[in-house]
C-alpha cells in the first residue's frame, strides 16, 4: 500500500472487517459513477455482443494504430463473454468511452484492465478514473482480489489517471515489453475496499511530503522517461513508482515519485 499521508481517504479501514459495511460502501460508489453518467446524459453497462463493432471503433479512434491492432474483434468478443467490459453509451447507442476487464482464474481470481478509452468531447469529466474504478468494483464483486495492468510511463494522461485517481502502482517496470512494444510500468492494485478507495494521491500531499522528507531515504523523484534509471532501481531498491507529478512542480518535465510499499 502508499504511505497513507499520501492518500486520500474514503473509506474507514476501521470497517475493513465489516464485510456487509465494505459491500454497501462500494455498491454506494458503484451507483454514484453510474448516476455521474445519466447526469451527463449517458448510460453505463455491461458491454454486449452488438457492441463490439462500435467498441471496435471507439478503439481505433482512441489508440495509436498499432496499440489499436493488439484488440481484435475476436479479443471482444472474449472478453465480453468471459470478462465484464463496461461501456458508456450515448442515446444512439455510439460507444463514448469504456473500460475493458477481464478475470484469471489464478489463485488471486485477477481482474486484468486491459484497456480504457474515452472520447476525446469527454475529456475534462474524469470519466478514465470513474471507469477504471468500476471495473475495479466489478472485479471485486466478482471474486478478484488483486487487479493488474500495464502503460507506457509516457501516456501522461493514464499514468496520471491510474497512479493518482484509480489507486494503482507501478509493481515492476519492463524496459521492452514483449519485445516489441516499449517501456511499460506493469501496475498492481489489491481489490479490497481500502485499496480501491483510499489509494488516490494528490499533487497538494505529493510535495507535502517531498518537502518534509528525506530524498533518497524516503522517497526519489524520476523523469518520467528515465527509462534506465527505473531498470535500476526496480532491480536494486524497495522503491516503487507510486504517483505522477506534472511538469512545473518540482522540475519542468513531469516527474514519477517512487517510495517503498507499506503492508
């Protein structure tokens, strides 16, 4: 877990025995993302076979061709049986935005996020974290107790979203991802309620504690493309990449904070 002066809370870990309080706080949140939609006149639910064209070229319209070209439409149509891809709709049925989830039966049960994607006339609604959390509160539901995920530690505004919003970190960092598609921070998140809705940061506590504690003791700053760097200390140290923080805070390019995992 981040060092909790860190994260924001939203959830009494007090309560983390108190299965039936855990459940009705994450429904409770299940149902606030979705009345977040229809309040922007949109619905969210559970994508379905006739959606997969429509998936299919909201992906093409949101990802780089290549990145695009790893989701086939053979992929949706397994991940709409055996996973719970949750797609937001606008009245005509076009596909706006969706997170793409789907489970292992390894001893975790993992929920894997293998994709989000938001309209760009979306963008500036916070609808990238929103989704990622439902599925997170999906995947929970469904059993999962640990979900995973991969970026490019130069997307800016996933890395932003899934470190700082969704809760996750940066468990390991691969320099060439299956040998073929870059840099990759592969992310990890337990789903529990704790973790689900108390891991976000903010850039107000992110230089709170860079001011009061110790550099290289405590905590390391890192360019977001020191790519060999992060090979290194992946390698040798504790230190995790935990948070993202944009360019002009601590220096003209946007920054990772890496510090050690609590238990």
């Amino acid at each position: 877990m981040k060092p909790p002066l860190l994260c924001e809370k939203r959830y009494d870990v007090s309560e983390r025995d108190n299965g039936k309080r855990a459940h009705a706080i994450l429904m409770g949140e299940k149902n606030r993302i979705e009345k977040r939609m229809e309040k922007l006149g949109l619905s969210l639910r559970l994508a379905r076979e006739e959606d997969i064209r429509n998936i299919h070229h909201r992906t093409r319209e949101s990802f780089s061709e290549e990145a695009a070209q790893g989701i086939s439409l053979y992929d949706l149509y397994r991940f709409i049986h055996h996973g719970y891809p949750a797609v937001v709709v606008d009245r005509d049925g076009e596909v706006l935005a969706y997170d793409l989830s789907i489970s292992y039966d390894d001893r975790h049960k993992t929920s894997y996020e293998v994709a989000v994607a938001v309209d760009s006339k979306l963008s500036g609604h916070g609808l990238g974290y929103l989704l990622s959390t439902y599925g997170a509160i999906l995947g929970w539901e469904r059993g999962s107790r640990v979900r995973k995920s991969s970026v490019h530690p130069l997307n800016i505004p996933s890395v932003k979203n899934l470190l700082n919003y969704t809760g996750f970190h940066g468990a390991d960092f691969i320099p060439d991802f299956l040998g073929q598609m870059g840099p990759r921070l592969v992310l990890r998140m337990p789903l529990t309620p704790n973790a689900i809705l108390n891991q976000g940061v903010s850039v107000k506590a992110v230089k709170q504690f860079v001011n009061t504690r110790a550099k290289d003791v405590e905590y390391r700053l890192l360019r977001c493309d020191a790519f060999s760097e992060m090979v290194k200390m992946y390698g040798e140290s504790r230190f995790r990449v935990i948070a993202f923080i944009p360019g002009g805070v601590f220096h003209d390019g946007p920054l990772f904070l890496a510090t050690s995992l609590e238990p």
